[in-house]
C-alpha cells in the first residue's frame, strides 16, 4: 500500500521534472546545444525509467532514429506533405531519418 503510494508520487515528481528539463533544452538549444541534449537525454532516461508515456509534443522532440533531441527549426525540418494523403514529415538533420505523421481529421 504504501509502496504503491509512493510510486504514484514518484511519478508526480519525475513528469515535473521531465517538464522542466525539456522546457529548459529548448530554450538553451538555441545557445548550447550540447547542454540542451544532455537535459533532454536526462529527461527521456527519467520517464523510460518512471516507464512513463510522454506527451506528443515532447515525443517528437526526439529523433526516432538516433534518438538525439531535435528541434523545428535548429535541428529538424517540418514539411507538410505534397500528396493526397495529409501528412507533415520531420526530417532529422543530425541523422536524415525521417519521421511521416499521418494527420487525420
Ligand atoms: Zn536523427
């Protein structure tokens, strides 16, 4: 029982803080980009270790092929797709992996 409480309280404190470490990695990407992707790595390490589901808006902060933070406009290329289908792509410019995002409405 107690065990169990502390867990939830754990986790109240671990997305607090992955939410101030993102929030801070990109606000320093734009200055220290090293320093931006240690927080943000350090950030991803507390969730996978709390095993906790980010949000999308941070999920796609980090690059589904080598994992390393990217942000629009620094780092990762945001284009919305030229076919029939609705679609944005974010290209990853440390690795060229790239990431569709079907949009469905
Ligand atoms: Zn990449």
């Amino acid at each position: 029982m107690i065990a169990c409480v502390k867990k939830y309280l754990a986790r109240d404190i671990a997305k607090e803080r992955i939410h101030l470490l993102i929030d801070h990695a990109r606000r320093e990407a734009l200055y220290d980009e090293m320093l931006a992707n240690d927080q943000a790595r350090l950030a991803r390490k507390i969730a996978m270790r709390m095993r906790l589901r980010l949000p999308y808006e941070i999920r796609q902060l980090f690059c589904k092929g080598c994992k390393q933070f990217i942000l629009p406009g620094i780092s990762s290329r945001v284009r919305t797709g030229r076919s029939r289908l609705k679609a944005i792509r974010i290209t990853c410019l440390k690795c060229g992996h790239v990431y569709h995002k079907v949009i469905t409405n």
